[in-house]
C-alpha cells in the first residue's frame, strides 16, 4: 500500500479502535509503552478486539466492556487472552487488571506471564491452552478465597497441577462475590543480573484500599521475559467463571503489527476477468462494522470494485466482472472509512506456471488441553515441549517461507487445513461454528503472507467438516459416518465451504446435492493451464455398500463434468486438483497392501471410471491427504498406462502412514519403494517416488503403544509441500516435492524428485 495509507492506520492505532492493526502496519518497530489501557471495544462479541487472542473464540464474551468467560460447563479450567502486542523485555515493569466472577467457586483469575519460548515467533504463544508445559509461563492470580498468589504453569508431568510457589503474604483474603469489581496489580523488579522479585496485590477498585499482597523475592528472570496472557479458570471440578477489563501496563515492549483483526485475511481467485474474493474477519459484532468496501488502486487512484456486509462466518464476499489482470494490481479492504488490509492481485503468468501444493495443517501434535506425554521414546527424537515449536507447528512459518521462496503464481491448499483436535479439543455439537472458527484463524492467520498476494485455491476435505474419513454419498444425513452421509448439520457443512472455498472460480454445475449441501467442483484456465476442481469425497460411496448400483467415487455429475471438461481450454496441459490419491498406496507393519477404504483407491469401481476419465483429458491429477508424499502412474490394463498422480506430503501432521512393500517391486526406479504395485483393492500403479518417514511402522511400534501412528518430532517425519512448474515453450512440467523447513535448512527435495514430464506423456 502507499505510505499514506499506512500513516493513516497507524494513526487509528492511538485512538484505539477496535478498527486498527493490520498488514499496513507491517514494518512498524517496537515501542517501549508507557502505562498503556487497553479497552475492550463494546458490543464487538466474541471479538476481544485487536490486542487480544482468545483461547477459545467461544469461550469469551464481550459484555459491558467486559471480558467474560463463558466457557460452557466441564470447559471452564484455563481459559486465557493472549496480549498479542505486548512483551516482557525489560526487568521493570507493572501491569494492571480489573477483575470479578461471573459464576461463583473455585478458581482463580489474573495473568500468566513469561509466556512462550525466547527466540520463537510471537504468534505461538497466543496459544496459550489449559495444560502446563515448557513455555507455558507463571501465573498470578487471585483465587475464590481472595488469595492473590502464584502458579508454575511449566510442568511437564502433573500437567493440572498448577503447583503454588511459596511467597511472603502480607494482609487478610477477603472471599470473592458476584458482586466485586477488583484490580489486581503485578510489579517486577530486578534483584540481580538474573533475578527478579514479583509482588502482586489485590485491591477494591473503588477504594483503592489494597486486601492482600504477595511477594516472590527472588525468581530467576529466564521465567517472566516473554509473552503475557490473562486468565480465568475453575478448579477441581469448580464451574467458576470470572471476567476482566482494563488491562494496563508499563516498563514492557509494545510492538502494535502484533495485532490482529477486523479483518484476518483473504481468499482470492482472478480468472477469466472474474474476480471471486472472501474476507475473513474475526467474531465480531457486524453492527458495528455495516459494511466493507473492496477498493482497486488503478492508475495511481483508489477506485470502489464493490461493497458488501458481514455474512454467516463473519466473512464479507466479493465478485467482480471485468477484471484486467495484464499487470498487477493493489486492493484494499476499507470499512468505516479506514483501511483495514490489502494485498495485491497479480498479473496473470504467460510464459509458465508454478504451482505450490499444500495439504493437512495440523496446528500442534499434542493437545493444549489435556495431559499428553512429553519425553521421546522413539531413538533419535527429541522431546515435544509443550509451548514451543517443537510442538506447536503454528504458524508454520517455515513451511510460509520454504513455499514463497518458490516463487509460486498459484497456491492451491487441498485440504485439512484443520484438524478438529488441535490445538483444542473438538466441539462435538452439530454446528460448531465459533470452534470451526477458533481453528480456521489460525489457518488465515499463518497463511495470509502468501494468500494476500496469490490467487489460492481451497478444496474442503474431510477434517475440515469435522468427520474424518468423510463418505459423503450425495450429501445425506447420517448418524453413522461408516455408512455414509454428513453427521454435521447441513447448513454448517455449507459454512465451512462459504468460508473456504467461495472464492472458488465459478462452479460447473452450482446445483446443490442432498440437504441442501452446497457444491463447489469448477473448471478454469490460469496462466496457460486448465484446471478442474473436483470433490471427491462428496459423492463417494462408504465402506458399507448400499443396495444395487455401482459404487460412486466421483458421481454421475462430475464425471460428466470431467467429460466435457477434457473439451474445453484447447492446446493447454490440464491439471485435475481433487482432494486424495485415486489409489491406496500404502503397506502395512509387514509390507503388505493395506486396505483403507479413506483413500480413493475406494472404491475400485469408481475408481476407474475417473482413472479413464482423467487419461482421456491427458490430465495430471494432483491431490492430498494421504501425509506420505508419493508420485505415481496409474493403470488401467497394465500397471502405467493411465495417467500420472502426485500427492505431496502433509504440511505438518500426526498421523504417520507408510508405502514399504516386504519385497521389491517389478519395474523399479532409482529410488527405495518404487515400481509396480497393486493395491488392497485391486487397483493398478507403478509408484515412481515415495517420501516415507525416517523409521518404520515396527520401529514406532516398539516404543509407542499399536496401533497408534502418531507421531510428533518433525526431525524424523518426511513433511513439505509440492511444487508443479509448467513451461510453455518446453511443454514439460516439473513435478517437485520439497522438504517443509527449506528455506530454513537448505534442505534438497526429497529423493525420487524433481520429474519432468512432457505434456504429450500426461
């Protein structure tokens, strides 16, 4: 954006409105704060406003500019805010809070600082869960008695534990009310070159007159340098609930690009002079932000492309005709009159493409809220401590920077972009909007480096509506996902999909299936290539057959799609983007074919119907979700004579899967685990490359209880992200799969990559 545009938000910052902090503000440095309030915008929801983070979207309320937690009951032990802009950087500082209970009993409320790991991204220590563990900070609060007092909120073992640290108490506790407004104040002081001293008072807010005061004399300053979060929690079984508001601090660093919202990011397409745009923006209440504006900048001049209001999802959408995409161009989005993000829609690619592929972002391997181990036992891992990157992959920046180094013109994410579990247990309610949300964030929030700028395409996979291992068959209602059908209801499914994937190019055939349920398989050309998009999983038939009929992997619908899809964008190399590898290219602990009905090698008949379809549009298949990455050429009479399918690996993932036949294959390559292969049902492939992971499933099985595959040290796993350059004038595509932490490690692509393929051998 132009300078003046990025003053003029900076200068919103001081007003602070719940309008301020976004990409505009990116090269703002840090600030030492002077006593700095932060307020809570009023009527803005579940929104907690710019500064603030909270863990979860739906456990936190607005209310009387007062931040409540409203954590539904048996949710209630350590739910926190993240201060998102403020960090503890110096010896000497105060911090301040009010606070009072929303529901009466055992708990306690205040601050939790020293939060995170040194060194790491800011981002990771927003997600601040229930669980003690390295990183996880010191907490001071006051309890139900009226005892102010602190917590080591770091161990590892007896992770609920929240053990008291023994401090000089001075005063008498008075026991807390429905009825109390209290400020609770936190001061540090240096002691040594390596020790503070921490004393935190309780006071009536009206009076001022102080209650009791705690001191800890000497605690080593390694535990309260980093990031700071207040809390609310329930303890021992307690439903006690608390709210907090006017949160001060001084003597600590304040870096405002730190904020985040209204608006978290953009998904954006620019096809055939159509724009499709969504904009994401936190919970907040649409009242008081009507309406957004999306603003072009051409010629040097910002010109209005439309308007819209804040829809289910609290996404505003976006389409526009007539869009010239020659040349770059910048956009913004605008509401109540100031700029809330931008971001840029490139120029159409001419000569080639390149492609990035991502799949399955798992936000952290163990859970925030529940006890989970910690020591490794697998030879050579190291230990998940629980508040660092080890553990937490968000925001997945290695992975942001080892795709952009790329220099790709498309992003295409092809599922999972969440996991129901993680960081946070799942909302298993049939809408679970604000938990959806609470985890989708996160997504927006890490991607949004390369999503402002790239036009991306979002396939919707089975995580991503909560039910792994999704059979939809036609989009029915069903109770049992083994039968097939969405066990959600029908209009969050539809939810999900407007918030990821709206953005979509037009659809083929917009009719929706069964319920109501909202499809989204689509064709288009982009920089020289055709593309279709297809939903497999949508359509596809589930391990317990129905009566009669053939067995659906694609449907009737989409093969007819496929069909006439293979006719149109003549002389253009064509590329069918689906969600999972049309085979099940995976070997069990002994090497032999394992039977996943998961996989599209499910079922075999359908299978070979888009097998054939996909060969007669001379098309690669490009897919996901499988976590092991493999290239492979399928086969219809013989193991390679259909078309050629590459599936990359998980971005970050648990679960582990492997494709290690017992013996040697016919046909290999120059690679382990290559040639050809017949799958558990059937099916035919010569498998040309495999990333498996550095052990074996015996291996892990060793030390980890069967049939658990998961697994969390990244240093031994095998994830990344594909890359698919087409040139033009050469006509060949080349197929590359690299390693997630690249940019970092300088790491090569994994073996059996890069391939390059005529155009004429698709």
């Amino acid at each position: 954006m132009a300078g003046v545009e990025s003053s003029q938000v900076i200068s919103a910052l001081t007003r602070r409105t719940f309008l301020g902090g976004t990409a505009a503000i990116g090269g703002l440095g840090a600030i030492p704060a002077a006593a700095e309030a932060l307020d809570v915008a009023a009527g803005s929801a579940h929104w907690l406003g710019d500064r603030f983070w909270g863990n979860r979207l739906q456990d936190w309320l607005v209310r009387a500019g007062r931040m409540e937690c409203v954590a539904a009951t048996g949710s209630t032990v350590g739910r926190t805010i993240a201060v998102l802009t403020h960090e503890i950087q110096g010896m000497s500082f105060d911090l301040s809070v009010r606070t009072g209970t929303v529901t009466l009993g055992n708990g306690l409320s205040g601050f939790v600082v020293g939060t995170g790991i040194p060194g790491e991204d800011a981002r990771r220590r927003a997600l601040l869960g229930s669980a003690s563990g390295i990183g996880g900070g010191l907490i001071a609060a006051v309890d139900q008695g009226g005892a102010v007092g602190f917590r080591d909120h770091t161990a590892e073992g007896d992770q609920f534990l929240w053990q008291q640290l023994p401090a000089s108490v001075v005063g008498a506790a008075q026991p807390r009310t429905a009825s109390e407004d209290l400020t609770l104040r936190l001061t540090c002081r240096p002691v040594s070159a390596d020790a503070v001293t921490l004393s935190l008072s309780v006071a009536a807010t009206a009076s001022g007159e102080v209650r009791q005061r705690a001191t800890l004399a000497s605690v080593p300053w390694a535990r309260v340098r980093g990031g700071i979060a207040l809390i609310s929690s329930s303890r021992d079984g307690s439903e006690a609930r608390y709210w907090l508001t006017g949160f001060t601090a001084s003597g600590v660093t304040v870096i405002p690009n730190r904020a985040l919202g209204p608006v978290v990011g953009t998904l954006f397409t620019a096809v055939g002079g159509t724009l499709r745009m969504t904009v994401q923006l936190m919970p907040l209440d649409p009242r008081t932000l009507p309406g957004l504006s999306l603003e072009v900048q051409r010629a040097g001049v910002w010109t209005r492309l439309g308007t819209s209001t804040i829809g289910p999802g609290y996404t505003a959408l976006f389409y526009a005709k007539g869009i010239d995409t020659s040349a770059p161009t910048g956009y913004r989005i605008v509401g109540s009159g100031q700029v809330l993000y931008g971001g840029t829609i490139p120029a159409a690619p001419r000569a080639g493409l390149r492609v990035a592929s991502l799949n399955c972002l798992k936000a952290s391997h163990r859970p925030l809220d529940s006890v989970t181990p910690w020591q490794a036992r697998l030879p050579g891992s190291v230990a998940l401590d629980l508040y660092s990157k080890r553990n937490i992959y968000f925001p997945h920046n290695e992975i942001m920077a080892s795709i952009a180094a790329q220099r790709p013109d498309l992003l295409v994410a092809h599922g999972d972009q969440l996991y129901e579990t993680s960081p946070t247990a799942k909302d298993k309610g049939p809408a679970p909007e604000l938990d959806f949300l609470y985890k989708f964030l996160l997504w927006h929030w890490a991607m949004r480096p390369l999503t402002q700028r790239l036009p991306t395409i979002v396939l919707t996979d089975d995580h991503d509506v909560y039910q792994p291992n999704l059979f939809g068959e036609g989009g029915i209602a069903t109770t049992d996902p083994k039968t097939g059908g969405y066990v959600n209801a029908a209009s969050w499914v539809n939810l999900v999909q407007r918030m990821s994937s709206w953005h979509n190019p037009d659809r083929f055939d917009p009719r929706p299936v069964a319920q109501g349920i909202t499809v989204g398989y689509a064709a288009f050309a982009y920089g020289g290539t055709s593309f279709a998009i297809v939903e497999d999983r949508k359509f596809k038939n589930g391990p317990v057959a129905p009566g009669g009929g053939a067995l659906e992997l694609l449907g009737a619908r989409q093969e007819t799609f496929l069909s006439t899809w293979a006719g149109m964008h003549a002389g253009m190399p064509k590329v069918i983007l689906t969600g999972s590898t049309w085979a099940c290219v995976l070997t069990n602990a002994n090497g032999a074919p394992r039977a996943d009905p998961d996989t599209h090698g499910w079922p075999p008949e359908g299978r070979a119907r888009a097998v054939r379809l996909a060969q007669a549009a001379h098309a690669l298949i490009v897919a996901g979700d499988q976590h092991v990455g493999h290239l492979v050429r399928h086969g219809i009479a013989g193991f390679a004579d259909g078309p050629l399918q590459f599936t990359p690996p998980a971005g970050s993932s648990s679960f582990q899967r492997w494709f290690a036949p017992a013996a040697a294959l016919p046909n290999p390559g120059d690679t382990p685990n290559t040639g050809d292969f017949t799958d558990a049902f059937g099916n035919r492939v010569r498998v040309l490359a495999v990333a498996n992971p550095k052990f074996t499933l015996k291996e892990l099985w060793q030390y980890y209880p069967p049939p658990s595959q998961d697994f969390g040290d990244r240093g031994l796993k095998r994830e990344g992200f594909g890359l698919l350059v087409f040139d033009h004038d050469a006509k060949t595509v080349r197929i590359e799969c690299w390693p997630w932490h690249t940019a970092e490690s300088g790491a090569e692509q994994y073996a059996g990559w890069p391939v390059t393929v005529p155009y004429s051998a698709l």
